[in-house]
C-alpha cells in the first residue's frame, strides 16, 4: 500500500476571504484533500494575523468568516483535520524551541522583514528597525513550527511563501543535526496553474491593497465591484487582447476550458467591455450562488462551526503532542524517572 502524505496548509485570519484565496487556496486544498493517500490538516492561522492585525474584532471576525468559507466551499471535516492555530499549544511550545535553533542571520533574510527595512531605509529613517515588531521578525519560526509540529510532507502555498518553507526546512535540519532525526523536511507545493488573481485595479488581488473581490457578496455588490474593474478605452468592435486582461484572468479561474476559448474569439471579435464584464459576472454568480447559500446556513449555526473546530483540534492533537513529546525527549526536556 502506498504511504500516506500528509498535506497541511493555513490562511491568516486577517481579513475578509477573497476570490484569490478561493481560487489559489481553499479550492486547491479541498481539491487536494479527496485523493487517496493523502491525510489533509487544514488550519486557521488567527496567531499570524496578529502580526497584522491588532483590531481584536477584525481578527475575531476574520477568523470565522475563513472557518465558514472553508466549509461553505466544501471541506468535509470528517476528512480533513480542521482547527485553529490557537488551539494547538504544541505549536506554541515549538516555536520557542525552533527559535532556540535558529540564527538571527537567517531571519535578517525573510523577505517580510526586509521589506519593512528597506521602507525605512527609503524614508531615510537613521534606525531601520523603526516599527519593526517581533512578531514579523519572528514569524518564519511560527510557521515553521506551525508545518514541523505535524511533520508535513507537502504544504501548498502561494508562490510569495516560497521563501518561509525554505526556512522551514533549514530550521528542521539544523534542529535533526543538532538532535537526531526527528523531523521530515517539508516540500513546498506551488500552485503554478491558477497563477496569482488581479484584483479589480490589474495588480495582485490582496487585502493588503485594497483591491479585491470578497467571496461572499451579495449578487448585486457583486456586479457592482465586477463593474469596477480597470479596463482600458478600446470601444466594442476593437479586437482586444486576452492575456493582459483582468476580466479574462479572473474569468479563467472559474470557467471551464469550452467557455474559455468561446470568451477568447469574443476578444478577437471586439467584445464590449460591459459585455465581457456581464459574462464574468454570470460564471461567478453560478459558481458562488451554492457556496453563499451554504454559508449564509453557517453563519447562522455558530455552534454548529465551534464544535467542528474543537473536534478538529483534539483530533490535530493527536498528532501534534506524540511529535512534541519527541522533540522534548530529543532536547533533554523530561521527567527525572
Ligand atoms: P492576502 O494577500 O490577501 O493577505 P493571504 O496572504 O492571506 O492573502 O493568502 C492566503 C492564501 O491565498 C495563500 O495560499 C495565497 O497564496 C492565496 N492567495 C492570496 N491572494 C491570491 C491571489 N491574488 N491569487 C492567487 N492566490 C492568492
Ligand atoms: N503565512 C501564510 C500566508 O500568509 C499562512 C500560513 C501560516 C501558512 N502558517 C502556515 C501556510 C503554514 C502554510 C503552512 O499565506
């Protein structure tokens, strides 16, 4: 029998879920957690965002509003290990262990962090540490631990965490080097095909830039914010081109290979703006229709999600306290008999 992989993911609960996430995370992980020899821990990352965040009712919110999402879009918790950073102490635990293997040297190198610096380096600020929290310093080791207390073989993410998995898996080797063999070394699954979504000004959508397309609109804010999109002057009856077109990228994430090509000898053709929003806007009401019916019942059964969460954690556990307790034994940090 083939061994069974073990995929792992999260999303930080730091705002409202988008149609980036939908395409480029949710979707792909609930894809991923059908196949066969494959056991899935899904998690809600509510620690990360309070690198982010500290707006307690933003984070609180956020935190729900992903949970309802994931299961909205149909994660079967009775599959999948569904639960909550915060409800993992182990995770916690090996963080502060992590963080006693990792050089400062290689945390200098996050991407986050330098782009932090380099704003106050830009600014001429003479301390480029300057606002620079801890959290965001530390923030790979968290991850890290978040991806070694389950011991991850794959971890599917957007191509802007390539860097974090690197770091994790330079972290377990030095901790397996300095302790023996306790962790595998996780692989990073970048999802190359979806590529990354344009928000409705043509840059990555991201809540960081304001731009997105909330999953969870109702069917009237939904073609307001189709309708402003950026597009470019070209009148209808101009042939336009699709590969530069946030319309068309946005519609290809959803729509099936048939209606792809049908909207491609449209743009040739000179499809009006309006028109192709219109049509992007159907395929998106189809597609997000069921989904916003099943989590409006969500929104209204709390309980219902809460018991899912808690059930996932003691579930999560199961696994994350047998690999800390080994990594315990590993450091020397045990009872005397
Ligand atoms: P944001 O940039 O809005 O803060 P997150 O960093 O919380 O999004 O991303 C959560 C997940 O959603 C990650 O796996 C990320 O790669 C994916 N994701 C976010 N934005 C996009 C996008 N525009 N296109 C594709 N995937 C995205
Ligand atoms: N940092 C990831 C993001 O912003 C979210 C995340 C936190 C994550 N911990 C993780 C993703 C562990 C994969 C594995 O998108």
């Amino acid at each position: 029998m083939a061994l069974e992989k073990r995929v792992l993911t999260g999303i930080t609960t730091s705002g409202v879920p988008h149609l980036g996430n939908l395409a480029g995370a949710i979707l792909p992980a609930i894809e991923a957690s059908r196949h066969q020899f494959t056991s899935s821990f899904l998690f809600l990352a509510d620690y990360h965002s309070l690198i982010k965040s500290q707006d307690p009712a933003m984070t609180h919110n956020s935190s729900f509003e992903i949970a309802a999402s994931w299961l909205a879009c149909g994660l079967d918790p009775n599959k999948v290990t569904f639960y909550r950073q915060s409800d993992i102490p182990e995770i916690m635990e090996l963080a502060w262990i992590l963080s006693c293997v990792t050089a400062k040297g290689l945390m200098n190198r996050a991407h986050a962090y330098k782009a932090a610096t380099a704003i106050n380096k830009e600014k001429e600020v003479p301390d480029l540490d300057k606002g620079v929290l801890m959290g965001l310093f530390n923030y790979p080791i968290l991850m890290a631990a978040d991806i070694l207390a389950f011991n991850a073989d794959q971890v599917p993410v957007g191509g802007d965490q390539k860097q974090h998995l690197e770091m994790a898996r330079d972290i377990a080797a030095r901790f397996n080097y300095l302790y023996g063999e306790v962790f595998k070394l996780p692989e990073a699954v970048i999802n190359s095909e979806t590529g990354v979504l344009p928000g409705i000004d043509g840059q990555k959508m991201s809540k960081s830039y304001n731009n997105t397309i909330p999953i969870f609109l109702n069917k009237e804010s939904l073609l307001k914010m189709i309708k402003k999109i950026k597009t470019n002057s070209l009148e209808p009856g101009i042939p336009k081109d699709s590969n530069n077109c946030t319309i068309f990228k946005l519609y290809k994430a959803f729509a099936s290979e048939g209606q792809i090509q049908d909207l491609e000898v449209r743009y040739q053709k000179g499809i009006g703006w309006g028109e192709a929003k219109d049509i992007l806007y159907s395929e998106l009401e189809s597609k997000i229709e069921p989904i916003r019916e099943r989590y409006e019942l969500i929104r209204h059964d709390k309980r219902h999600l809460e018991h899912i969460l808690i059930e996932g954690a003691v579930k999560a556990r199961e696994v994350s306290s047998k690999i800390i307790s080994d990594v315990r034994e590993a450091v020397g940090i045990k009872g005397f008999c």
